[in-house]
C-alpha cells in the first residue's frame, strides 16, 4: 500500500493544479500556500493614535529590608 500512496498523492496534486488553473479561488490560496508559505500576521504595537504602547522601560531596584515609611 505505501508504494501507491506516492501515486495518490500525486493525482491529488495534480487535481488541485487543474481545480486552480479552472479559476478555484480555494485551489489558488492552497497551492500559494504550500508553495510560497503562508504569509505572516502583521502585529501592531501602536494605539489608536498611532503611538506605541511602549514608550520606556524603568529598572528600580528596592531593598527588601526597607520599609515605605522610612526615607533613603
């Protein structure tokens, strides 16, 4: 059965290059999929004013024995 597996797979590849030289808009998409790859999401890390969300990065280092009452 393995040796024919090979030969299905070939008649459905080659279905589906029919299916999508007929015009198939889904038979497009997968053929560009398998052959170029899916392409990537686009993420945006703005706001709705176009700003990024991160603006700056703040390192504080505090001393656990410390307490909030007394001063430095």
């Amino acid at each position: 059965m393995a040796d024919n597996d090979g030969q299905k797979l070939r008649r459905i590849a080659d279905k589906l290059v029919q299916m999508a030289e007929a015009g198939e808009m889904q038979a497009i998409k997968e053929l560009g999929d398998r052959l170029d790859g899916k392409p990537s999401q686009q993420v945006d890390l703005g706001n709705a004013g176009g700003e990024p969300f991160l603006t700056k990065i703040v390192r504080e280092v505090v001393d656990p024995n410390r307490t909030q009452d007394t001063n430095p």
